[in-house]
C-alpha cells in the first residue's frame, strides 16, 4: 500500500549535498551560507535588513522584547486565537500577555475582533497567515497605525507569496518566517532556523545589537541526522523510529534564542531555490483534494483557486470525531494530524476558533501524491464519515 503522508519536508538532491559539504567541510556552524541566506531572502522578499536565526520563535522572541523596550509602558500582543502555541509562548517569553481575538473561516484574525481587543496596555497586533493563506495584512497595516500600535507580520508558515505587490512577512514593524518541519522552507525540526524581517529603522539598532551577542545554534550535525531518520526517511523507518523516540526524546528545542548555523543556511539556500517548482506541486494537490472532496460535500475552508497553501486543513462536519477519522486514514497508510489546541482555558477563548479549531484535520500532501491518490484519502475519508454517521 502506497503511503500517503503529511508534507514535512521535500527534500531533493541539493539539500542533501548542500548539507553534506557543510559536514564535509567542517563549517557546522559557522560558514558564508549564513550572509548568503540572509541577502537572498532580504532580495527574494524585498525587504530591507534580513536576519537569519534559529527558529521563528526565536525572531518573535527578539522582535517583542526590542517592541517592549520602546513602549516599557504596554504589556499585551493581540494573537490569533486559533494559533501555532509556539506564538502563544514566545510572546510570554518576551514577558508580554497573549490577548486572543476571534478568527474568520480562513482561520485569520479578523479585524474587527481585533480592533475589539484593543486597550491601554496594548503593545502590538500580531498577524499570522494561517497555513499560507493571507491574511488581511493590509488592513491591519491600517489599523495599527490609526491606532499607534505596533504590527508584527508572522510569515511563519509561508514564504513568497505577496499582497497588494508586498511579500508577506515584510508588513509592519517586524515579520518572521521559519524552517520548521512542514514550513514553506526546511531545514530541519523546530530550531534549524528562522528568520526576523526588520522594517522598522527604529526598531534597527535594537535588533542588531541583541543579535550581535548571539553564537550559532549548536549540535546541529545531531539535529540534522535525526531529522533525516524521523522526516525524510519516514517511509521505511516508521517502526524503528517509534523506538527510537521512545528511548532518545526529542532534545527540548533551546530557549535562549541563537544564530542560524551555517549547515542550516546551506539547506535553507536550496529550499529557496526550489520553492518554485515545490510550490507549484502543491497547487496541483490543492486544486485536486478541492475537486474530489467537494465531490463529497466536505469543503477547505481557506481553499481559493490558485492560493498556496502550506498545508491542507479540512472543515469536518459538526460532530465528526477527527479522532475516529484519523484511525480509518492510518489504517490506509495515510498520515494526518488535528488542529491545534485553543490555547486558552475553555471558557475564554473565541468561540468560533474554539468550534473550528476540533474540527480540523490536515490531510496528507507529500510532493509525491498522485491525482489517484488524493481520489482515495477523499474516498477514505468520507467512507469514515458516513459511517460514523455524522457525514
Ligand atoms: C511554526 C510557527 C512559528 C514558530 O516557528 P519555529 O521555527 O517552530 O519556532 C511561529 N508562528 C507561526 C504562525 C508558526 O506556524
């Protein structure tokens, strides 16, 4: 049976080559990819200062902390309440109070929930593009600066795509983006790299002196083999990885934030080159799962045609139980995973994140899924739900 599995990475033979001359070499951590990173995003995005560190949430972390240090006086970030907990906890790393406020369909924050939020200890907006889609960034461009409020613009989970001619990530005070597992660029498990877009000059000087302090992520050659075993490889290594999870826990991703190490840079500069074509792999997918599932009624609720997305969430039905349907899909040999969590306790969280956010499952989007293939999830899937007898 042909597995089917969740878009961790897609790795081809210049990330591996790249990262083999970065080991060859002995430049692990220190080495040119970085500078080299560093300038081609700042070219590919159109931004002005680029700086490459070791995880999204270590940009975020900076970006806040130097946020706070121009208004000591304001304490709340208002946050998607439907968000990656990486964001929730880097803004309380920085010291800062999380404030959700409610989402749309899309899984975006909506505007006027946020502009709801607003008071006199607020900080910045902070507005992420929820697996790829765009976010009303613009508006909140707007917003933040009739209201004087600094705007974080959190390209986590995309890379290149534009709004109004503009990448995102390079609106506002600050962006992020990152090169976690199933992000637009990989370079390995959380904490192989990140990068924090600098578009404030005032925010500059802060910035670059924190930075200037800091070393290169270390025991990345580690990281690096075992993200191969457990990503890459994950076809023929499935049992043997559940092992080795068991007895060699994933290392806990470092607080303190770091550079980017040169081997992470040297992947990162050839997920950059190849963004292109993996992007238009994954718009074959997406427009492919939108046809066969609405053949059956079940719908992507941030699909629009021709919209990257970076993963590919489905809206079930009220009721369905994600976990049931999980099951069916694994026993098929296809890979999903849930929503996330609200992050707040039951009572205060918006409701409509709080409804939505059960309902999601990610289905699998590897680059080398099949029209067939997508045809038989869709068939799984609602096969599941007719039987569960919520479809
Ligand atoms: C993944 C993610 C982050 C954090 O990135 P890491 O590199 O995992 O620290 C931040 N914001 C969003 C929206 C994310 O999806």
């Amino acid at each position: 049976m042909k597995r089917c599995e969740l878009p961790y990475a897609s790795w081809g033979f210049h990330e591996f080559r790249g990262a083999i001359a970065a080991l060859a070499s002995g430049q692990l951590r220190h080495g040119p990819a970085i500078d080299q990173l560093e300038n081609q995003l700042g070219e590919r995005l159109g931004a002005s200062r680029v700086v490459a560190v070791d995880s999204g949430r270590s940009a975020l972390k900076i970006g806040l902390e130097t946020l706070a240090g121009l208004r000591p006086d304001r304490h709340e970030v208002i946050v998607p309440a439907y968000i990656c907990p990486a964001v929730v906890s880097a803004v309380k790393s920085a010291g800062l109070r999380p404030i959700p406020a409610e989402v749309s369909h899309d899984l975006n924050l909506r505007l006027d929930s946020a502009r709801e939020r607003i008071g006199d200890q607020t900080l910045a907006i902070l507005v992420a593009h929820m697996y790829g889609a765009p976010a009303d960034i613009a508006g909140f461009e707007s917003l933040a600066k009739e209201a004087g409020l600094f705007l974080v613009d959190d390209a986590a989970q995309v890379v290149g795509e534009t709004v109004n001619g503009r990448a995102l990530g390079t609106f506002g005070d600050f962006g992020v983006i990152s090169f976690a597992q199933s992000k637009c660029l990989v370079t390995g498990e959380s904490g192989g790299g990140g990068a924090l877009i600098c578009q404030n000059g005032e925010l500059l000087s802060g910035v670059s002196s924190r930075v200037a302090t800091l070393d290169p992520a270390s025991a990345r050659g580690k990281a690096f083999i075992a993200f191969i075993w457990n990503y890459l490889l994950t076809p023929y290594t499935d049992k043997a990885t559940y092992y080795w999870r068991r007895f060699r826990p994933a290392t806990p991703h470092a607080t303190a934030p770091a550079r980017i190490a040169n081997l992470d840079a040297k992947t990162a500069l050839c997920q950059l080159a190849s963004l292109n074509s993996r992007r238009n792999a994954r718009l074959f997918i997406l427009e492919s799962y939108a046809r066969h599932l609405g053949a059956y009624g079940l719908t992507l609720p941030q699909y629009a045609p021709g919209r990257y997305l970076a993963r590919i969430m489905v809206r079930l039905p009220p009721g369905a139980d994600v976990e049931s349907c999980r099951q069916h899909l694994r026993r098929h040999a296809m890979t999903t995973r849930p929503g996330y969590p609200p992050f707040l306790d039951k009572t205060d969280a918006p409701a409509y994140a709080r409804e939505t956010a059960r309902r999601l499952l990610e289905l699998p989007a590897a680059a080398s899924m099949t029209q067939a293939d997508i045809a038989r999830v869709g068939e799984r899937l609602s096969e599941v739900l007719r039987s569960s007898a919520f479809g």
